[in-house]
C-alpha cells in the first residue's frame, strides 16, 4: 500500500526569522524527488517536519493511503525513515545498528538476522557486521546509515545531503543503491543534495526551495502537481 | 538491557543469600569502648550465651552516647562506668535496677620527666593543682566519656576551670588515641589501667600518679526502664545483670586476662 | 617504611588463614555497601534520566542539591539517619537500629547524590544525534530515551564505580547507625577503625590492604563490564 504525503501551506519560522512561508506539495508517485537550495534555504527543515520530528508553526501535513486520512502515531511513525546529515551512530557493532529499528518494532530475532544479513549485502557492509560501528570511515558510516534505515523498508525515505561528505566511490555505491531502489518502486524518496550532477543522475523530480517557497523545476519533471 | 536485568538479579540473589542472620533471642548492650577495647566483653559474653541461651549484642561508646542511646530506648542493658551520672538517670526514671558489677581504677601518665614534679604524690587533686600550676600539657579526651567525667570531677575539686587554658587540651578522642597524643606532646593524661596495661609498651610514658581513693572507677550495670520504653527486652535485660552480679558472672570477671596476661578488672558486686 | 612491610606480611598471612570471622566482616562489607550501591542505582539512574531527558520545574535546583549532597560528611548523613531510626525518632517503631538494613539505609543516602549527578551528565554527555537517530528510525519517546541511556552506560558504569569507593570507604555513616557489633554490624572499615583504636597498627593496616584488595577486585570487575560496554576509536 502506497502512501501520499501532502504538505498544506507550511509556514515556519526560527526565532522570528521565517524559513518556510505556505509551503504545498503532494509526494504522490514513487521514485525518488530531489530537493535542492542554497545553504540555508530550509531544506533539513522541511525534511525534519515531512518526518515529523518537528511542528510546523502553521500548516498541514497528512498522509493518505487509496484516499483515507492516515492517523498520525507511532505505526505511521514507523512507516517512514530519516537519515540525517550526520548519521547518530550507536556505540554497538554494525549488525546491532542495523538491526536496532527491526528490535524497537518487536520483530522476532531470526527475521532481524535474515534482514540485517540482506540489507547489509545490499549497502555492501556485510564483511564490516561486527565491526564497531564508531570505527567505520565516514562512507562506510553513511553506508550504514542508509543501511539502518532501509531495513525497514520504509513507505517514505527521507535523505539529507547522503553523500556530502564522502568520496567518489562510497558516492558512486550510494548512488546505485538508490538506482537500486528506485527500479523496485517500493518507496517514495525524497532526498537533498548540492550536487547538480548527481541531481540529473538520480533524481525523477527536481523541486527547488527558494525563499521560503517550495517550486518544481519543469526542466526535469513535467508531471509533478503544483499546489497554491 | 536484557542483559544488564539479569547481571542486577544475579547480585540482589547473591546478596540475598549472603543475609542470613537471623535474630535469635539477643539483647543489646551499650557500652565503653574500655570493656570492648580490653577484650573483657569478649571473654565473658559466650560464657553467658551459653549458660542462658541469650546472645548480647554490644554496641561500644563513650559513656555519654552509651547512656543516651538508653534514655533514647535503642538499648536494653547499658553498663558503664559513671556512677553519679547513672545513679542521676535511674532518678530520673529512664533505668531500673542499677548495680554495682565491678572496678578498676584510674591513673595518672605522662612523659617520665615529670615536669610538673607530680611523681610521690598521694592526691590526685593535689597532683592535678600542680600540673595547672606549671602549665604543663594536659591532654583531656573531652568526649563525655566515664573517664573524662572523673577527670572533670577532679578539676571541679582542684577549684581550677582548666577549659580554654592553652596547656589544656581537649582531643574528643577514645582513650588510646588521647593516650597516644599525649605520647607526643609529652603530655599528662588520666586514664584507666585497663587501656594503660594493654598500650603501655607503645608510649614513652609511665604511671606518675596513682593509688587515691578519688581515683576509683565503678562500673555499674542497670537495664532500660521498660515503662519508658515498652519495646525493651526487659526480661532478658533482667537475666543478664543478675548473671553478671552472681557468682557466676563475677568468678567470670575475676577470670578474665587481657593478652598481655594483666587482671584488669575486679569483680566487687554486692 | 618496614611496617609497611610488616602489614603487607599480615595482610597476607590473614588471608591465607582467612578466618570464619574476617570472612563474615568481609561478606558483610560487601553485601551492605553493594545493596546500597543497587538500590541506588536502581532508584537514582531513572532519577537521573528523568533530569536529563524531561524538562520539569525546579531542575536546576535539584540537581545542585545533588551535587552538593555529594560532598555530605558521612557522618551527618549517619547521625541523621540514626535520629530517624532511633526508638525515640519518628521510625523508631520499625526497630532498625543497629541492623545491617540501618547501615544500607546510611549508605544509600551517600550513594544516591553521587549516581544522580553522575548518571545525569553521563547522560546529558551523549551526543543529541542519538535521540534523533533513533526518533527517524521509528522510536517512540521512551524508546528513544532508553537508547539515550544505552549509550551513556560507560559513564554511568564509572558513576557506579565512583559511588561503590566511596561506600566500601565509609566509616562514619556505618559506625553510627550500625554500631560495629560484633558479628552483626562489624564491616571492615569499622573493625579497621576498631583496632587502630586499640593500638593494633599492624593488623588495622593489614585489614586496609585486604580492603583495597577488595576494592581493586570489584572495580576491575566493572570496569571489565565497561570495556565490553565501550569502543576505542
Ligand atoms: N533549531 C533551529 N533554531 C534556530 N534556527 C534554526 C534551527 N534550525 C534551522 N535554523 C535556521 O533555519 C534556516 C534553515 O536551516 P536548514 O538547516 O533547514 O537549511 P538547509 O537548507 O538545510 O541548509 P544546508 O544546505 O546548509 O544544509 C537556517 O537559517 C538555520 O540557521
Ligand atoms: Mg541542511
């Protein structure tokens, strides 16, 4: 089952300063969706209030499933995934990382292996399994950042700038993973990222925040819907 | 986490085993440290266990906490040596049955100089006069003790009031320790015989003084009056102090040899 | 320097020997400073989360009564303890005076400002990153400020450490409420006291050297917990 993300005149502001004013967009199609801006245009923030770790100060944001409202609580919490610029590495081993969001959700220990295993093949990790997760490089550590994330195969993924601090063949492996991702059409993706290239490489839709307003860039994509 | 619980059960287990003491039939004797600290306690209390079955609990103090911890009711029997005091708070209805059990008596020790030229004399007083006179050191435990009430008692008498005097000093210790500071400062010190036999060979100090009357230290024994305090173990308080003043109790007493094989106490219950 | 020796002799001889009564004060010691030091832990770490990860009023207040409690002279904390327990205090009717469960009481009062203030900045240390990381992962709220905890456990190990040195040397709270009872409420540090009292130098010394021996055991116990709870970079 599919989920829609709608954004609904997001306004919000830090300290008086504005950073999102009547931001809409509908999130309806799978693939991924690359948001770009300058530095300090807003994008985390928006990413960190699609995710719902953060209230807008005005503004909607609902999730549907085939039309019906979805309820906004831990399950649906649970059905969407954020992984931050800097990823919050738990001082256990690789697998453990990996494996954390599978044992918040009471998943029965042998299905938590048999996933861990398979996502760690797919970010290419699995000889790092039980390596200290504080030990990884940092390619290695976004790697795994990705890796926890989508072990939960989550309905909506959200990525902030996930290769901006890695080189080009930690880059390049992330890229194919989301190629990857993106030929199974299971998830939305909506990602950020200050490179252009990788943008046009990635990217399905290209949508641009610019003074506190969310526009797509019809250059890339002609059929994303536009709202207000 | 899951491994974290069972590490914190594994010790509360353990420490539930290692807690098996369980409370047989006891009472609890207050006391100073010198019944304690002589071994005198440990020489007779199992012959009593064993005659009656009762086990005492000792809980060592001055004589000052060893009597409030009494008039507070967290005591059954208390046995010290402060005769006046105990005879004041029996008045005052906290105790029952107070009896004379046994004595030792007190002594005067300092360096073997003798500054103060004490050595001879056969009054405690007079000694003590002369010690204020030279200003010579004087180390007091100053802790309420048995021992510091007897030497306040003799300062009263002396009509010297040696508080505050710099050669007077006041250490709030137990009697070894007071002892030993006074070792340092080539000091004179009162103190009982027991802890004076038994310390003797540690200190550069000898008995200068000793011998008077005044000096006479009674150790009494009275139990908690259990109209003050109902919780008390009466009874058993009772089965103790008449052991103590019988035959029994007291040919115990007179047996009883500190390590170095000096009779420390003599029984003198009526 | 030759008594050192002479003690370290002792100390030796006396555990080799080990005698019913030395093993009992031993046993004792442990199992009144270490049921002090759990129940602490277990009532102070989530003291301790709770300041850290919630905001509630009088915060600041409470956490420098903690860290002031941390400097509280044992034997305060023992008089105080004994005036509530004492048969004329207002618990006097429980008759806990001059018990073991007395001295664990004593000492869980020493304890408990050294686990809160600890544990509270060994949790406030942990890098907000966690909280998120795990909130975008599907945590809920007190799922997430359990990780949070999860991650501060080398600190919070240390804050055990630190509270269980300062339990199995304390004297003056234990001598006051316990009364150093023979074969009742006798630990080491009140025997150690005992004989230097007496004049037994050697033997209280020797006694010192068994107690640290004691210490080093339990700590390098912990702190084996704690490597395995902990990575080097
Ligand atoms: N918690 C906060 N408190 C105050 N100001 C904030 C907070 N979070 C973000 N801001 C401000 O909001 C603005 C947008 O920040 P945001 O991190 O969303 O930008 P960004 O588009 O992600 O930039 P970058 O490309 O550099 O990552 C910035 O001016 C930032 O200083
Ligand atoms: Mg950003």
């Amino acid at each position: 089952m599919s989920i829609v993300l709608k954004l609904e005149n997001l306004t919000k502001a830090y300290g008086g300063k504005p950073v999102l004013t009547h931001c809409s967009f509908s999130f309806d199609k799978k693939g991924i969706y690359v948001l770009r801006g300058s530095n300090g245009a807003g994008k985390s923030t928006l990413l960190r209030i699609c995710a719902l770790l953060e209230m807008p100060d005005k503004g909607k944001i609902s999730f549907y499933s085939a039309n019906d409202r979805l309820a906004r609580n831990i399950d649906l919490q649970r059905q969407i995934s954020l992984v931050l610029p800097k990823v919050g590495v738990f001082n256990r081993s690789v697998a453990a990382n990996v494996a954390y969001p599978l044992k918040i959700r009471h998943i029965a220990q042998r299905e938590v292996s048999r996933r861990v295993e398979q996502i760690l093949e797919l970010v290419g990790l699995s000889h790092k399994k039980n390596q200290q997760a504080l030990t990884l490089s940092s390619g290695e550590t976004q790697r795994m950042g990705m890796a926890r994330a989508l072990v939960i195969e989550p309905e909506i993924l959200f990525l902030d700038e996930p290769t901006a601090s890695i080189d080009d063949e930690n880059t390049l492996i992330i890229e194919n993973l989301l190629k990857t991702l993106k030929q199974n059409g299971r998830a939305t993706i909506i990602m950020t990222t200050h490179d252009p290239g990788q943008a046009n490489r990635v990217g399905d839709y290209l949508l641009w925040l610019k003074n506190g307003q969310l526009m797509t860039d019809f250059r890339k994509c002609e059929e994303v819907n536009m709202y207000g | 986490m899951k491994r974290v619980y069972s590490f914190g059960s594994i010790v509360c287990l353990l420490i539930l085993l290692l807690s098996g003491n369980a409370f047989a039939d006891s009472i609890l004797c207050a006391s100073t440290t010198s019944t304690e600290n002589s071994g005198l306690f440990g020489h007779i209390l199992p012959i009593f266990e064993k005659d009656t079955g009762i086990e005492v609990k000792l809980v060592a103090r001055g004589t000052g906490a060893a009597l409030e911890m009494g008039r507070r009711g967290d005591a059954d029997v208390v046995f010290v040596h402060a005769k006046e005091q105990e005879l004041e708070a029996v008045a005052d209805g906290f105790f029952v049955d107070r009896h004379d059990v046994m004595y030792n008596d007190f002594v005067i020790i300092g360096s073997p100089d003798d500054p103060a030229s004490i050595k001879g004399l056969t009054s405690a007083v007079d000694a003590f006069k002369k010690i204020a006179d030279y200003q010579t050191v004087f180390v007091s435990r100053g802790d309420q003790s048995g021992t510091h009430t007897k030497e306040l008692a003799i300062w009263k008498r002396t009509a010297i009031d040696p508080a505050g005097q710099k050669w007077y000093l006041e250490v709030g210790q137990g009697m070894e320790k007071t002892q030993r500071i006074g070792n340092e400062k080539r000091a004179y010190v009162l103190t009982d015989r027991g802890t004076w036999l038994a310390t003797k060979d540690q200190l550069e100090m000898e008995i200068l003084m000793e011998g008077d009357p005044v000096l006479f230290n009674q150790y009494g024994i009275m139990a908690v009056n259990p109209e003050k305090h109902s919780h008390v173990k009466y009874e058993q308080a009772m089965t103790f102090i008449k052991w103590m003043i019988s035959d029994t109790g007291q040919t115990a007493i007179d047996g009883f040899r500190d390590k170095l094989g000096n009779s420390l106490f003599i029984p003198n219950a009526k | 320097m030759a008594f050192i020796l002479e003690s370290f002799h002792s100390a030796l001889i006396l555990i080799v020997r080990l005698d019913a009564e030395l093993l009992n004060i031993m046993l004792l010691s442990l199992k009144v400073s270490g049921s002090a030091l759990i129940s602490a832990t277990i009532v102070g770490l989530p003291m301790a989360a709770l300041l850290a990860l919630t905001s509630m009023p009088l915060k600041g207040f409470f956490l420098n009564l903690m860290n002031t409690c941390m400097g509280l002279p044992p034997v305060v904390v023992g008089l105080f303890i004994y005036l509530m327990l004492s048969r004329s205090g207002p618990l006097g009717f429980m008759g806990l005076l001059y018990t073991s469960t007395a001295m664990i009481t004593a000492q869980f009062v020493l304890a408990l400002p050294i686990i809160v203030a600890l544990c509270h900045s060994a949790i406030v240390s942990v890098d907000p990153v966690i909280r998120q990381a795990a909130l975008t992962l599907g945590a809920t709220r007190s799922q997430a400020s359990l990780t949070v905890i999860a991650e501060a456990r080398y600190g919070i190990i240390s804050a055990i450490i630190a509270g269980f040195g300062r339990l199995m040397a304390e004297v003056g709270a234990i001598l006051i409420v316990g009364g150093n009872i023979a074969g009742y409420t006798r630990v080491m540090t009140t025997t150690i006291a005992l004989e230097a009292d007496k004049g037994n130098f050697e033997l209280a010394l020797a006694l010192g050297i068994i107690l640290l021996g004691m210490a080093l055991l339990i700590n390098s116990l912990l702190l084996i917990f704690q490597r395995r709870a902990i990575v080097r970079k």
